[in-house]
C-alpha cells in the first residue's frame, strides 16, 4: 500500500479523535485531504470498498457533532462515485471558515504527522540495533498517544516483520483488526504472520475472511497459495494459483505457482501408484 494510502487512511481514523478533543477544523481538513488522496490514487475493488466504509463512519461521526452543527447546517452525504461532490462541498466550508484557522489546522495535523514519523524512524532504528524491547517501549507509546490510529498501528507491524519480530507484529495487527474488522488488507497481513509462525490452520481461517471481502483480488489468491506450499496441500495451492491466473492472465508469478502444483500433484499420484 502507498504511503498516501496509508496517510489517507490515518486522516480518516483521527477524526473521531480530533471531535473528542475539540477540534473541529483539524476534523474537517483531514477529512477533505483523505477524500483528495483517494480522489487521485488508483484503488482495487476492496480498497474502494474499504475507504467508502471509512468515509461513511467519519461523515456519521461528523454529521452527529455538536459543534459541526453550528458550522455547517446541512447533513453532508456520501455515496461511492461521489468523492468529487463531497470535496467541493467540504473546500466551499473550509473556505467559509476563517482562513487563519484553517491554516492552524493544517500545521497542527502537520506537527502531528511529523511526530508519528518521527517515532516510526525511532523504533526503527532500535530494531535495527536489535534493542527490541526498547523499540516496543517506543511503538506502545506512540499507540498509547494515537491510541485510535489504526494505520499507525499496521506501519508498526509492518517494521515488526521485516524485524521478523512476529509474536510482536501479530499483536498490532490484531489490535488494528478490531477496529477495522471490514478491512480485507489487515486480515490478508494476519494471515501471511500466521503462515510465517507456521500456524496454518489459524492463517486459512484468516485468508477465507480477507476473501469475503476481497474475491477478486487476484494478489490475494497467491498469497493463500503460499500458505498451501509451505502446507503442502497441492490441490489447494493448484486451485488458488488458477483463480489469480483467471482474475489476472498476465499474473507471471501465479503462473509459475499453478505449474509448479501441478507438477507437485503428478509426483503425489505417481507414488501412490507404486
């Protein structure tokens, strides 16, 4: 996933914690800076579905503040396809507002993206210095400040893996599933740490969730492949590799996955036959 994704999908989870707080402009800005990265960033079918979720939960959130109410008299309403109308409307209310407020707004969002970024590096580096239970102390802090952050907690996971700190990773990535139980990118990420711990049967049941919510994602089909080679159930890693191939037909890797099962399979049944 892109950084601006990513971003897009901070921005829309910090909404919730900017009204508690108070803070209504940084409310509004984020939200119309996600809807522009969605705007202009290619998304897959589930990550279409995903973000349409997120927006819908941030508008119902906003629509339901008091302060909101005072500011802007009119419900505001979403449907997929209608990203551009819910911009301008969100632009024309900014512009409303008071210029310098706004510019406030955007530097404390600033301030605050630079303070994650900041802890990210930092844990990162103490990983990679193998000083892991610091690293931890600083990526539970930074949880504890952006306690409803979800993407923040999946950037952490992300630096966990390649640390091939799994137990750790596994941990963020389950505190993210529970906020977003919709997102089929989170239950993909738990299935593939699973697989990595060599739990499988845990990783499958993962994989048929994320599938629910993302059937023709054909990337999704050759991560579950991968799972049934390490597995070693041929028939499944065959079945899988096929339906990426036919969701996708130049998928080169998914090709060679499907040739290689196969392959596998004519082996199994030539011994058997002994």
């Amino acid at each position: 996933m892109s950084t601006e994704l990513i971003k897009a999908r901070s921005q829309l989870s910090g909404i919730q914690r900017y009204l508690k707080q108070k803070k209504l402009l940084p409310a509004i800005v984020s939200l119309h800076d996600a809807i522009g990265i969605i705007l202009r960033t290619p998304l897959m079918a589930h990550e279409k579905k995903e973000f349409g979720t997120s927006v819908e939960q941030a508008l119902y959130t906003l629509n339901n503040d008091a302060e909101f109410k005072k500011v802007c008299p009119m419900v505001l309403e979403y449907n997929a396809g209608q990203e551009k109308q819910l911009m301008g409307t969100l632009r024309e209310l900014l512009e409303d507002l008071q210029g310098s407020a706004v510019d406030e707004a955007k530097q404390l969002l600033a301030a605050i993206e630079e303070q994650k970024v900041k802890g990210l590096a930092r844990g990162k580096e103490l990983l990679g210095r193998k000083k892991f239970k610091d690293a931890k102390f600083v990526f539970d802090k930074l949880v504890l400040q952006f306690s409803d952050d979800t993407d923040l907690k999946t950037q952490i996971a992300e630096l966990l893996l390649k640390a091939e700190r799994h137990e750790d990773a596994l941990e963020y990535l389950t505190q993210a599933l529970k906020e977003f139980p919709e997102s089929a990118h989170l239950y993909n990420r738990v299935g593939m740490v699973l697989r990595k711990m060599n739990r499988f049967d845990m990783a499958e049941k993962y994989y048929v969730k994320a599938l629910k919510l993302a059937k023709d994602d054909p990337g999704l089909y050759f991560n579950i492949g991968r799972l049934y080679i390490d597995w070693e159930k041929w028939d499944k890693v065959a079945r899988v590799a096929a339906m990426a191939v036919k969701l996708s037909p130049d998928f080169s890797e998914a090709k060679k996955m499907h040739t290689f099962a196969k392959k596998k399979m004519r082996k199994e049944a030539a011994k058997q036959d002994k």
